[in-house]
C-alpha cells in the first residue's frame, strides 16, 4: 500500500490493537507488514524499536500525564540495564508516580544494537480488579524523532475511547559510552 492508500483507522470503529491485527490480516507477507498504522494522519505503533549503540546511558522522562489511570513504560533490550545497586536486568519498567523523580538513567549494553519501547498502563476490568497491562485496547503512540538518539512518545492507554496521545508524553535519549 502507498502512503496515500493507506486505510486511516481512525474512522473504522475498530481499536488499536483490532486495527493492528486487521492489518496483519490484509499483508500476509511479513517483509511488507508495517509495524504502525494510520490513526487520524499520524502513524501509530504498539511498540517502537530505537537503534542504538552497544554500550551507552539511556535517559528517560516523563514530560506529561493525566493522572486518571497509572502509567509508564517499558525498555527492553538484548543485554542488561543496569540499576544504581549494581543489578543488571534485561527490562525495565518505570512508572509515572509524583513520589519519584521524572527523569531516570541507565547504564545499558545491548548485544544486538537494539532497544524496544511501548506504554504500560494498570488496566481497571469491569469487575474491579486491576492488572498491569500493554497493547490492549487503544494502547498505542505516535512518535516524535528528534535526530538519532532521541524520541518522544505520545501515548493513549488501552482504556481510553477514543484514543488520546496526550494521556502519557515521555522522552527517551540514547548517548554512547
């Protein structure tokens, strides 16, 4: 599909995540699979690969939320970051919380260059119980690139109906060591 056939799901009635799948649907062949969709003009992913250097500090922020459902995210990697103790540990899940910091930063090593991103969120179910959840819904994010070590997430949790990619804006940014 060029750019300008692409179907904007944002009119369909679907979810994100049913939006996502539907796409996988229509392209079979896992070489022309997109990895986001067309959400009202904007290109929206589940999940976000961030090229990076082996070795480096990752440094995040939490640069907007609205404080109706907790959220945060992830960082993934082939490797280890690794925590103020010492630990080192493959993920990493930070939470939007007013008691801590804004800003974390990790020493990382990644053996395949690679570090994963997406929005988590506590998911809140009809029958009051709360999990910690990703990519249900209308979980998802646009993202804003500003060279090649930095991004900016603008993220809608699952719950939300319809979408809304101001309810958590994070900044992720990659130097070398």
């Amino acid at each position: 599909m060029t750019r300008s056939t692409e179907r904007d799901y944002s009119v369909s009635g679907l979810t994100i995540r049913a939006a996502m799948v539907d796409q996988a649907k229509r392209h079979t062949k896992r070489q022309s699979r997109k990895l986001s969709i067309l959400w009202g003009g904007r290109h929206i992913q589940t999940s976000d690969l961030f090229e990076v250097p082996s070795e480096g500090i990752v440094r995040a922020e939490f640069l907007a939320a609205t404080p109706d459902v907790p959220q945060g995210f992830d960082m993934k990697l082939d490797g280890w970051f690794q925590l103020a103790k010492g630990e080192q540990v493959p993920v990493l899940r930070t939470w939007k919380d007013d008691r801590y910091e804004d800003r974390v930063e990790y020493p990382f090593h990644s053996r395949d260059c690679r570090i994963f991103v997406w929005n988590v969120y506590e998911m809140i179910y009809p029958s009051g119980k709360r999990i910690e959840e990703k990519w249900t819904g209308n979980a998802g994010f646009w993202v804003e690139t500003h060279g090649e070590s930095e991004r900016i997430y603008h993220c809608s949790h699952g719950m939300n109906n319809p979408p809304d990619f101001d309810s958590l804006v994070f900044k992720v940014s990659v130097e070398p060591r």
